[in-house]
C-alpha cells in the first residue's frame, strides 16, 4: 500500500540548509582549526587561517556535489550553496579564480579521503609547503590528517541528518 509511504524530504528549506552547513562548517570559529593547534609559526597563522577556510568551504561542497549526484532532493541545497560561495560579482575574472581555485580544493580533498591513496602524511607536508611552512612532524602530520577526515565525516552526516 503505496500511500502510507512517507515522502522523502528535505527538513528545512535548501537556502536554510546551505546557509547553516557554510555558517558552522566553514565560518564558525573553530578550535580544531586554529594554528595553534599544529603548532605553526606566527608567521603562517594568516596563510594557514585562509587556506583552511577555503578547504572547509570546499569541504562542503564536495558533500554537496556527492550528495546531489546521488540524490536530487540536495540538487536545490547545492545550488544554494554554489551561490554562497561563487556570489554574483561584477568582477568575472575574480569569480573564474575563485571557481578554479576551489576545483583544485576540492580535488586535493578527493585525494585526501580517497582510501586507495596511503599518502595520507604527504598530502599534509604538501599543503603545510602551499603556505610555505616545511611541516616533518609527523604527529603534526597525523592530527592535521584526522582533522580533515572528521571534518569529511562531519559534512556527510550533517546532510544525512537533513531528511525526514
């Protein structure tokens, strides 16, 4: 009996959605996120601070496109989201760098979590280097991995608890 079937739904509205996950997945201060934390040289807190915002925006919508590409219903949530993070911008050549720039974040963030790859700890060195800090520290190197993995996990979840 089809009709008792509960229709599958989205909690809130796809703009509220989008404006939450970037709200507290990417904007909200976090501890995890500071420099501090990996023990960075005062020098790179500003480099570190906004390379970390980006992958965190990025992050996020990686979720989002896997999401969609499996599920309609965050097709509307992913566009919300794109609209967020690419505002409509007179200045075109600014909107392409950032498109681009976040295509390569979200690239770089597909490698991380792709289990096949064991560069786990590379993956790290590499993205400390983009800053311009040589990070060998491997417990450093660890931490930042299981940083970025918790905050994958987190995306995904976050948007499984978004259906009824």
């Amino acid at each position: 009996m089809s009709w008792f079937k509960k229709k599958r739904r989205l909690r809130t509205s796809p703009t509220t959605i989008a404006e939450l996950l970037h709200g507290i997945m990417a904007e909200e201060d976090d501890p995890q996120a500071a420099p501090e934390k990996f023990h960075l040289p005062e020098e790179f807190h500003a480099r570190f601070r906004d390379k970390v915002f980006l992958y965190r925006e990025a992050n996020v919508l990686l979720a989002l496109v896997t999401r969609a590409n499996q599920d309609p219903l965050f097709e509307p949530v992913l566009q919300e989201y794109e609209r967020i993070v690419f505002p409509i911008s007179p200045e075109m050549p600014a909107a392409t760098v950032r498109l681009e720039i976040m295509k390569d974040a979200m690239q770089d963030l597909r490698a991380l979590m792709d289990p096949g790859d064991n560069r786990k700890l590379t993956w790290g060195r590499t993205w400390f280097a983009d800053i311009g800090h040589d990070e060998t520290n491997a417990a450093t190197l660890v931490l930042f991995f299981t940083f970025w993995s918790n905050l994958h996990v987190a995306a995904h979840e976050s948007l499984d608890g978004m259906l009824n």
